[in-house]
C-alpha cells in the first residue's frame, strides 16, 4: 500500500501528473459552470410553469364557482316565477 502511494506522489509530482491535474481542471471547471448556470435556469423555469399552472387551475375553478352562482340564480329566478 505504501509503495502505491509513494508511485502515486511521484506521478502527482511529475511533469505528466501536473499536465494531468491542469487538463482535469480546465475541462471540468467550464463543465462545472454550465451545470451551475443550466440548474439555476431550470430552476427559474419550473417556478414560471409552475405559476402558470396556478393561475390557469384558479381561472377554471373561478368560472366554475360562476358558472354555479349563476346556475343558481337561474333556479332561484325559475322557482320564484313558477309559484
């Protein structure tokens, strides 16, 4: 285990090992801020879709409660007329 290691701090230590951690970091590092950037942006989307939603559940429930109160009123009209 130890001989792994010490194999391992040379390479680190290395031209080839440096050039390795530099080429890692540089590829992940813009990888990393699109993941960052594309979550915050699907975050602000879904929080809109989801708002949309809201808003299109509430006016069809609003036309349905008018829908009822005039109904309603229709019934309460029709009976008052027929006695």
């Amino acid at each position: 285990m130890l001989r792994w290691r010490e194999r391992w701090s040379r390479f680190l230590w290395s031209i080839s090992g440096r050039l390795l951690l530099v080429m890692l970091l540089i590829s992940l590092l813009p990888m990393g801020m699109v993941v960052l950037y594309n979550q915050a942006e699907s975050a602000e989307m879904m929080k809109r879709l989801e708002i949309d939603a809201l808003q299109l559940l509430a006016i069809g429930k609003a036309r349905s409660l008018d829908r009822l109160f005039q109904d309603a009123l229709n019934d309460a009209l029709y009976s008052g007329q027929s006695q």
